[in-house]
C-alpha cells in the first residue's frame, strides 16, 4: 500500500539522542511512500535500548532493510525500500532537519560537558591543588567574583568596612599588577568538586630584600567555619617555602578579630610587634612565619 509523502510529512521520530523530523513534500511531486516503510520505522524506534549506540545513518540503514522485509511479507512486491526514501529533491529537506536535529545535539553535549567540568572543579587551569581547593589567578574577566567577595561588608568588615564598586576594581587590577611584578597574588580559590569561588589566599610584598611577604586569606561568607581559610593558608604557605624560596611569611590582623589570632597561632605564626595598619588607622598584632630549617 502506498501512501503520498505529504501525509509522512506530519510525522516525526526520536531516535536515542536525535530528533529526526520527516519533511512535508510539496505535493506537485506527487511522491509516494509505502506503507510497509513507516511501519517498519514504527517498529524499528519502538525497539528499547538499541538506539544509544547506533547513529542517525546506521538507523536510517536499518530502518530501510527492515521496512523492505514487512514490505515483501504484506505482499507489497518487490518495489524495493530505496523508493521508501526521499526522492533527490526532497533530500535537502532531511538535509536541513538533521542539521538541526544536530545543532539541538550539540547544545545538549556542550550544556552536559559544561556541567561535568564544573562540578569536578576545572573552571580554569589551576597551579596548587589542596585537598578540597583548587588555586588558579585573576583575570581581568573576574569582576563579578571579585565583587561577590570584596562587596560583601562582612568579609572587608576588617578590612576598612564596606568596599564601593570602584573599590573593588582598583582591588582586582592590583591584584593582577602585583602578580605580574612579583609573581604573587591573594589567589583567587575554587572548590575542586564543585567549582564555586570561595574566595582568595596568597601573598603580597612585605620585605622582599629579605625574603619576607606578607600571608593575606579573604574568604566568601557561605564559607566560613569549614576550615577552608586554614587549608588554603597551609597550601600557600608551603608553596611560598618550597617553591618560591620565601625565608619568612608575615601576617597581621585586627586587633578585634579575635579569630584571625587563634587562626595565625594554629599555622604556628609567632607574635613580633604591633604596627599602623593604613588601611583601619589602627594599631594592629604582627606576626611571623619562620622557613622550616
């Protein structure tokens, strides 16, 4: 039995990952499919299971066999399953279906393969990896991290109060220039199983004649109280020794932020002095970090 090919024209298939619609047919070509043909497409994609291994052409293929075979048992003669297909004329049509049928594949792959490498923590390539973080550098694309961090005014409470936009930007380009000049920066860190930002760790000049930088840890609040500040710290503090030939590590702290002493005593910093701190006007405990003999 044959159909004209503007009735096959309304229906559609899924076929595992793609969707593969059959194009109307303009009905001055008069073409015809057979019966056998669609339902031997029916049959084919009802199958569960075959169709994630098996791509748009290797099914189209099988499609075209099996539709000859209930074609020739309902007795439609020996027609053949090339006349099931599209004429030359109508192949653009499939042509241009399956490109989109591709594009919507792709996207999906892109989306799913996006998602795989956040949430195992490669948001960008990273240079020190502890346990949990994952240490990488600023980019003058990194605005809005920097604003999810330094805008918060429990995290600069300490640190001056609350930071304007500007502030902020000024924050970042320096973090970049001083990376640029000294090979350093308050890192920015990333949790290596999900990917988010949870802050920034590293180092900025102090005495570097001497071979002493200054310990600097700024951390998102959604992120306190996981003893991530003291992780990332401790990575640093060893990749300054170890890799960057630092003699001594420097900290100072609010002389209020009762938490930041108890967090510098723990990686074993020594009380030295106090000192002005420019950026509170305050009077504030220094603290040093002697290279391990």
């Amino acid at each position: 039995m044959w159909v004209p090919a503007d009735v096959v024209g309304l229906f559609s298939f899924n076929v595992g990952p793609f969707s593969w619609n059959v194009g109307r047919a303009p009905r001055s070509a008069c073409t015809r499919v057979p019966l056998g043909s669609i339902l031997g497409i029916s049959v084919f994609v009802g199958l569960p299971g075959l169709l994630h291994w098996v791509n748009v052409r290797a099914t189209a293929a099988l499609a075209v066999s099996l539709s000859a075979n209930l074609a020739a048992a309902a007795g439609g003669g020996g027609q053949g399953s090339a006349s099931a297909w599209p004429t030359a004329s109508e192949r653009p049509t499939l042509r241009a279906s399956s490109a989109s049928a591709g594009k919507r594949c792709i996207s999906t792959c892109e989306r799913r393969h996006s998602r795989h490498a956040k949430m195992e923590g490669l948001v960008r390539p990273l240079f020190l990896s502890s346990e949990r973080i994952g240490f990488t550098h600023w980019l003058v694309d990194d605005l809005p991290l920097a604003k999810s961090l330094w805008g918060d005014p429990q995290v600069t409470r300490f640190h001056g109060g609350a930071w304007s936009s500007e502030q902020i930007e000024e924050r970042l380009t320096s973090e970049i220039e001083t990376r640029q000049r000294w090979g350093v920066q308050y890192w920015p860190l990333f949790l290596k199983e999900t990917g988010e930002h949870i802050g920034c760790c590293g180092f900025h000049t102090r005495d570097q004649p001497n071979g002493v930088w200054e310990l600097g840890c700024h951390l998102r609040r959604d992120f306190w109280s996981k003893s991530l500040g003291r992780e990332a710290a401790t990575a640093v503090i060893d990749y300054g020794f170890r890799t960057l030939g630092f003699n001594a590590v420097f900290a100072g702290h609010h002389p209020s932020n009762a938490a930041s002493r108890n967090f510098l005593q723990h990686l074993g910093f020594q009380y030295t002095h106090d000192e002005l701190y420019p950026a509170t006007q305050l009077i504030e405990p220094c603290y040093l970090l002697n290279r391990p003999e």
